[in-house]
C-alpha cells in the first residue's frame, strides 16, 4: 500500500491538478495524476480487494480512480457498490466506476432501474451512464431492453443538472448509433424533447440531433 501511494505522488501534473479541481474535487484531495498513469499502475498490480478499499479510504481522487480498477468486482457485494456510491463527488469517478465495475455485474440492470429515480445527482448520472455503457458494449440487446431504456430516458430526462442531462443526452446518442431502427427511435424521442416545455430536455433533444441525425445513413455509405 505505501509503495502504491508513494509511486502515485511520484506522478504529479499541477495542470491536471487544476484540471481536477475544476471538477470539484477538493484540491486536498488531489495528487494531479494524469489518468494514463493510473492506468498504467493498474496494469502492475492484482486486483485485491482489500487493498481496493485502502486506496479508496486514503480519500484521495487519484487513488480511488486507482481502486475502480483493482477492485474485484466478483466479490462486491449491493452494500459495496452503494457504498462506493456514495462517496462519489465527480463525473469522472462516477463514470469509471459504471464502467470498471458495476457494468461487469450481472445484475447492474438493477441499480439502473434504482439509481434512474434517485434525487442525488451521481446516482442518477450513474444509472444513465450504465444505460450507455451497455449500449456501447453490448452487441445483442434484446429489443424490450432498449425499449426500457428509451422510456427511462423519456420518463426520467427532466433533470437540469449539468452532469446529469449530459449523461441523459450521452445515453440517447449511443442508442441512437447502434442500427437504423434505433436511431429512428432515439431521433423521435429526441425531436419531443426539443418540442417539450422542459429546458434540460430541449437541451437534450437539441443535442442528440445535432449529433446522431443522419449518423445511420453516414456510415451505411461508406460500407457501400
């Protein structure tokens, strides 16, 4: 554990720092470790989940970014992820724990499905982040499932924080990218949205258009 610790504060980057800062992150908090250096340490190291919590417990940004990694994520339990959860103050750490982590569970379906109705807002980011997770990686999502994620998107959407319509929006792109039927679907929703008296959906519909509109038909081109 020290030498991880020590090994991390031998990477400092006062720019990144203030790039972490900017995030929100206190700046006590921060050791200005640029993300390929996490990586790149979390390539030397087992994953172990005992020392996963150490890291997260130091409370420090870098080393819990470090802890998403090692952690093993067979072994978590409902209590650790909220747990997790709960300590997360930044997009970035709420990200890489949807991606590192919780999408690997098989029931991560389940925390969207919680976290989607949640007032806290990275819970919420969280549930649409695992949205698009799954969109992105997964390469057969049975049609009922993209169907429960559309209308979690519609019935859930009308939140104005920055770091949660951002991930609504992100959500709704990567559906909107996958084949024509679903960016036919994504490009309705999207359209009611910039229709709708709701600024963070405008916002969002706006978004997704100017992004996927076209993006199907784009790519079947130059297969062509």
């Amino acid at each position: 554990m020290k030498e991880i610790m020590s090994e991390l504060q031998s990477y400092p980057s006062e720019k990144y720092k203030e790039n972490v800062v900017r995030l929100g992150i206190p700046r006590e908090s921060s050791m200005g470790v640029p993300m390929i250096s996490i990586r790149k340490m979390a390539r030397k190291v087992n994953k172990n989940n005992q020392l996963a919590w150490q890291l997260w417990e130091t409370d420090y940004h870098e080393a819990k970014l470090l802890a998403t990694f090692l952690s093993e994520v067979n072994k978590l339990t409902y209590q650790d992820i909220n747990r997790l959860m709960s300590d997360v103050i930044s997009w970035d750490l709420c990200d890489h724990l949807c991606k590192e982590l919780i999408f690997k569970l098989h029931n991560y379906l389940e925390f969207v499905l919680e976290w989607v109705k949640s007032s806290k807002i990275y819970y919420k980011r969280a549930a649409f982040t695992l949205i698009a997770t799954s969109v992105i990686h997964e390469k057969d999502i049975h049609t009922e499932t993209m169907n429960v994620y559309l209308s979690l998107i519609s019935n859930y959407s009308q939140d104005s924080h920055v770091h949660v319509k951002k991930a609504v929006a992100w959500a709704l792109r990567e559906i909107g990218k996958r084949n024509f039927e679903d960016n036919k679907k994504a490009l309705q929703l999207a359209y009611e949205f910039k229709s709708s008296d709701d600024k963070a959906q405008i916002w969002i519909g706006k978004n997704v258009i100017k992004k996927i509109a076209g993006v199907i038909k784009v790519t079947e081109r130059q297969r062509d």
